[in-house]
C-alpha cells in the first residue's frame, strides 16, 4: 500500500477498496503512515466523500485499532445514548439513571467538553471522588450491578479515532459526515453496546446549524449500524436556547437531579423521556414509543431513577448528597444578573455565545488540555417565546469573588433577540429517524 | 495568523490575502508550520486552486524565503529556458552553448530526473569532474566569462520551494497548476534572470499529456513574470517518442555535442533553435524569430557554440572530450536490440514507458536519493510515421555486462504501436505564447 497513491486516486475521486482502508487506518494509528500524509487524504475525503461501503470499511477498521469489549455476559439489552453537543445538554445524567431504572444496561463512553459545548465527564467530574477512569473489571461489575456507568474513553478504545481526531482537528477536516459518523459509532460500538440512540442537535448552539446535513449525517449512522448488525436511531433536536436552566458543571448535575426527583425544566424532563423511550424500543423492552415514555415517566416518578444515578455515582467513587438542594457540591458564589431591557418578547438566542460566554467564565475550554471551574456556571430563566418586562432576569451569572463578570454579561445581553410579538412557539423535537431492522 | 483558520478559509473557497500567504509561506520555511497543516493546504488548495492575486503572492513569498542574486552588473541580457521535463530531453546542454554564443547570458539553475523524465544535473555530472555545486563568485564568473553555468540549486536559492516540494511529492499535490507556475518562476526569478522561455512538454512523455492543462500552465506563467516585471515566453513542445536519439545521461551528453558539432538528430537541432531563437527575442539581441533562428544556426556551423560549452564544462571543472566519438564518456558495453516485429509504420511511441524503461536500466531514479549509472541508456532509432521492416532495429540498449535486458527490451517492445498506413507527421512545436510586453 503505497499511501501517495491512494491520496492521488481518492483526490481523483475514486473509491478505496475495503483492504485499503484497513490498512491505512491501521499503518496510521501504529506510526507507519505520517500526519502529513494522512492530512492531505483527510482533506480529499472531505472534498470528494466517502460511500457507503467506503464509511461501512472505515468504522470497521476504525474498531479493529483497538481493544473491542464483548458484553454478552452481561444480562439485558445494552443501549447507549449520544448527543453531538451542545449548551447546558446534561442529558446523559438523568438519562442513564432512568433507562437502567426500566432495564437497559447503559455502559456510556463519554466525553469532555470543547468549546460552546459541555462535556459529561467535566460534569461528573465536578462531583468531588467521581472517577471517569475505571478499570474493565468496575466498568463490568458497575454495569451489571447498577445498570448505568459513564467513563472516560481508555487509550485501548479506538485508538485510531483519538490519533484522527486530533490531526483533523488542527487540519479543518472535522466536518466531514463520513469521519464523523465512523467516529461517533466506533466508540460506541467497540465498548460493546447493541444499539445506540444519536441526538443530533440543530440550531446555533449546535455543530450543525441546518436540518440538512444533520438528515445526511443520520442517514449515514442508520446505514452503517445496519451493516455493522447494531442498532441505531435518531433524534434531531433543536438547540438555540440552553437546555434547561443551568449551564456549567456542578449547577447541570444539580439541575440532573431536580430531574431526576421528578421535577426540573420541562424541556430536559421531556427529552430525557424522549430518548428513554427511544432507548427501550431499541432495546426491546418497550413495543412503541408511548409504552417507552410512560416506563421512563415511571422510572421519574417512582424515585427508581434517581436512586440507580445516585448508586451509580457512589459505585464510580463520587459522594453527592442528593437530598441537599445544591447536591453538596459548590457553586460560586457570586451572583450577577442579566435583566431584560424592555417589555418584549424573547425572540431567539445564540446558543454558541451562550457557550462561549460559560468558556469566558471559566467553565468550558477552548483548548483541550485546558482546566475548568466545576462551580463557575449560569443560570438561563427565559424561554424563546416568553414576555418579559423590563428588568426581569434573563439569566444568572455564577461567578467567583472578584471575578469581572461585565463582559460575560454583554457576551450574553448581545446573544438575545427581543420583538414585539410572540414569536411562534419552537419544537424541541425537530423530527427522528428510526431503527432500521436489519434483514437477517 | 492561525494555519487552521487559513485552511478553513481556503476549504471553503475563500481567496487568502497577500500577507496571510507571505506569512504562511515563510513560518513554513522556518519550520512555524508543520508539515500535516501544510499539506492539508495544499490539498485544499488543489482543489479550490489560487486567484491570480494569490499565485503572485505566492511567488513573492516563495522567492522572499531564501537569498537573491542580482546580476545587473554583468553586462548582457540574462536569459534562461526551463523545460517541464520530457524523455531525451537534453536540450539545456547545447541551448546554453548556442545562446551564450549568440551574447545572452544563461544563469541555469537545473535538476535531477526523477520518475520517467531525466535531469540536466545528472547528465552534466556523467562528465568526469563537473561540479554542479558552485560558489556564488565562480558562477558569477563563469557567467561573465563564459556566457553559460548550469549549477544545481544552492540551499539558500528559494528554500521554501524545496520543502513545499517534498512535502507535495509525497501527498499527491504536484500536478497543481499555480503550485507549478509558482515553484519553477521563483527559482529562475530569484536567481537573477530578466527573461525565460518556457518549454512546455505535453504528450504520453510529459507530465501534461494535453494541451489544455498546458495552456493554464502558461497564461498563468505569463501573467505572473508580467506582474513580477520579468520577461516570459512559452512553447509548446510535443513529447510522446524521445527527443533525438539517446535517452540516458552520458550518451544524451554525446549527442548535445553532435548538435552542437551541427550534425545530430534533426528534432534536437530544431528545438534547440527554436528555443535560442525566443531567448533571442526575449533579450533584444534578435528583432524576430527568424532572425534569431538564423543567429542561432550561425553559431552552430562557426563552432562557437560548441567552443563556449566547452569552455563552460572546463570551467566547471568538467573533462570533457570533444573530439572523441564519445567524448571520453565511459557508455555501457553491451548492446541489446528492439527489433521491429513486421513491416508496418511506426505510429505511436509512450513516451513515459521509454523514460521507465531508462529507470529500470538503472539510469533514472524513482526515488530522490537513489543513485543513477551514468553509463546505461537507450538510443531510440525510429521516427513516428518512419516505414520500418520486420529485423529493422527500432532501439538499441546500453548495459552493463551481466546486465538482464529482456524486461527492459519487453517494456520498449509493448511502448511502440505498428500500423499499416502511414501517420500523419507529428508537429514537434504545438503552439506558442509570445512575450507580452508589460505596461510599464
């Protein structure tokens, strides 16, 4: 395999052959083929693409660079959720609690956060003991245990995808749907789950700003978990406003909890029902949708869900005191406040500088190696469509002591759109994609 | 400046500005930029190509990155040719006896062959001490002196070209038209010529095999030396049999002293007063072309041609044997013959196949550092449309004893097509592309 020649031909436009791209992906996660070279075949797949068998041979050679985990052992249908970011999405806290509540195995790989979007591990991370690194044996033992862990991803998962994702990262080769797709289900499918719920966000607190790129990314995930015997479904979900009210690390488990106890915002509670439901059909447990939401509902209502995060949390180490109202775990203390400039309506919000200004603040990070404040966070209290008066509070600012938290709140004060009339109220749920059955 | 913003930019089609292209030509160069961000460049830039804007600022910043050399003090016009690379191509060896004789003075910055097409440095160097490694003052003098130096490329003459044309080399990002127009101006502009006649080479023995890419090539290259205030004329040569007769580096050395003796192959004889007559042209020493062609051929049959490359091989320390049939070169002893499998016409030859074959008999590379056997070579003895019978010798190869010669004779064989009515003559000059006067 000559890697000059396979720049030439995919620049050209061809396809690559199955044994091709194995090896490539193998020759560059052990070092034989340079970043420079495997820089410039990532900007050609950017401009020409990669077909369905080309993706289907890319995740599959994505996969087979690291250690696979075979769950079979364990009892119950292995489901996993992902979201491909965005403001204040804490999804994943509640959600593991209530689907392994009604049944599921939840053995999620998670991330941190980059940019306008938070990370689940900064999240746990902000619960004091939490360890996001777990060897396999607690990973197992948690799992069949309590029906839930979220873990950091270990260097043996995918290798090939973090040595990718770096280099397209500082090569503007990122938003590519085809690299996209292959690393999202790579990590998935490698830590041995049997289906796996993808919420793709949409709206401008999101990496995809319109419905169409979003629907040809979905496609793509529905088709290559088909060929690769896993089962896969999709969410498009609108993201312009936060996803609940808090923002940060500490304040969004906080806020996981509220949930959790049955309470909460309604627009966290009802996707959290949403993928739950999702999460059991694709899992089996639930016949259709309805009978999914309602288990969920049940799971909320019954305290079984709050209960499996909260034995969750403990199994990884972490020490949250649910029935205290901030969890036990620190907020920053200082309090500035956002107020509405005149009586209007909300008209939109700018999710990406709602993220940005969490990064200002010192909750996020621009670069990865970065450090974060786990109680620095804010607190979003108008939605799209709502009227205010002049002086109501839009959003609270969680600031250190003698943090400057001007700029933050300009930041957010220019992210809002105000008009006379009520704007037409915006759905959460865009549209989904559902499971596929394969034809065995 | 921040490299992935600019590759971003140029990804999604944008034109970068004079100074982000100075600035990302020289942190390159300095080793600011790594490789993988460049190539990744470089490949967006094959895709999206560069403005017209952006190729001369690619050419300034391309010659900003090493040391100029300015000649204005040694008297007469300075005038080079540079060829695109062809299979036989020997012509800068008694282009520049011919030109130098005529009064120009030709400051040659030459290469190595690599893949199928030879080098004009490979072939000097097959002459017993010639030094293509020179010092500023001896290629001064020489220039003064002689009229003629071919040098190879000092380190410090266009740095930034050598490294941009490695890293393309092995990422598939040669064949870009304002990559090529930038890389072969800056050499010549930063080594002090005023004027250069370019020689493109289109056909199965060129890098362009079609005349249109060609035409790109050269309107950019004529726009450019007109922006840069340096004077650029353009043929277009045919390149599909060898020029001449003698492929290799010793024995194409032998046949330039035929031509240049006045005899030799009738297609390197034209060519090569072809091109004196443009350099003519170009540095007001003829008032046409014909009256150039005539000045040229003048300098053939007094012998001053032939005297001045002599005294410029002597003066790079080369021993060279004039009146000697071959010139005191060391040829390699066994002859194997190609002979023609029928009474028929040649009609077609592939060129590229002959210049491979060259590389399997040892005297090319195909790679930079490999090294080459100056003794081996080919001597083509057809003409496409030539009347040949069955036994008549269609090439002759030069190897080393022990040497194996059927794969090389099987190659040759399967280059050459045979038909029963005779071609149409091929024209040796396609077409050509004046100096354009610049507005000044």
């Amino acid at each position: 395999m000559n890697p000059r020649e396979l720049i030439e031909r995919k620049k050209r436009g061809a396809a690559l052959t199955e044994g091709e791209i194995a090896a490539v992906v193998a020759d560059f996660a052990a070092g034989r083929i340079p970043d420079y070279q495997m820089a410039a075949l990532l900007m050609a797949i950017w401009f020409r693409g990669l077909s369905r068998a080309e993706s289907a041979a890319l995740l599959r050679a994505m996969i087979a660079s690291g250690r696979t985990l075979d769950l079979r052992d364990i009892p119950g249908p292995k489901i996993d959720k992902h979201s491909t970011g965005g403001v204040g999405d804490k999804i994943s806290l509640p959600l593991a609690g209530v689907a392994a509540a009604c049944g599921l195995r939840v053995p999620m790989v998670s991330g941190r956060g980059l940019g306008h979007t938070g990370g689940t591990l900064d999240k746990l991370e902000s619960i004091p003991g939490y360890r996001t690194q777990f060897g396999e044996a607690a990973f197992r033992d948690t799992l069949r245990r309590v029906g839930a862990t979220i873990v950091g991803q270990s260097d043996d998962l995918v290798p090939a995808d973090r040595e990718l994702y770096a280099l397209r990262d500082v090569t503007a080769t990122v938003d590519c749907i085809p690299l996209i797709a292959a690393s999202i289900l790579s990590k998935k499918f490698a830590a041995g789950v049997e289906g796996v719920v993808l919420d793709i966000k949409v709206g401008s607190g999101a990496f995809m700003r319109d419905l169409e790129p979003a629907r040809a990314l979905a496609a793509l995930l529905v088709d290559l978990g088909h060929e690769y015997g896993r089962r896969v479904a999709v969410l498009f979900t609108r993201m312009e406003e936060p996803l609940g009210e808090a923002v940060g690390n500490a304040i969004e488990v906080v806020e996981s909890v509220a949930v959790l106890r049955g309470a909460g915002p309604p627009d966290v509670r009802t996707l959290v029902l949403e993928l739950a439901a999702e999460m059991l059909v694709l899992g089996g447990l639930a016949g259709d949708l309805a009978t999914g939401r309602s288990a969920a509902a049940r799971a909320l209502s019954s305290g079984a869900a709050l209960e499996t995060f909260a034995r969750m949390v403990a199994a990884h180490g972490g020490r949250l005191a649910i029935e205290h109202p901030s969890c036990g775990l620190e907020l920053a203390p200082v309090v500035a406040r956002l107020a509405a400039p005149r009586d209007a309506f909300l008209e939109g919000v700018d999710g990406w500088e709602i993220g940005m200004a969490l990064v200002d603040l010192g909750g996020g990070r621009q670069r990865k190696e970065a450090a974060i404040d786990p109680a620095v966070g804010l607190r979003w209290r108008v939605r799209v469509g709502q009227r205010c008066q002049a002086g109501d509070v839009v959003a609270e600012v969680l600031a250190r002591p003698g943090q400057d938290t001007s700029a933050v709140l300009h930041r957010l004060g220019a992210a809002v759109a105000w008009g006379d009339e009520a704007p037409a109220p915006p759905a959460l749920v865009l549209d989904r994609l559902p499971f596929r059955a394969a034809a065995v």
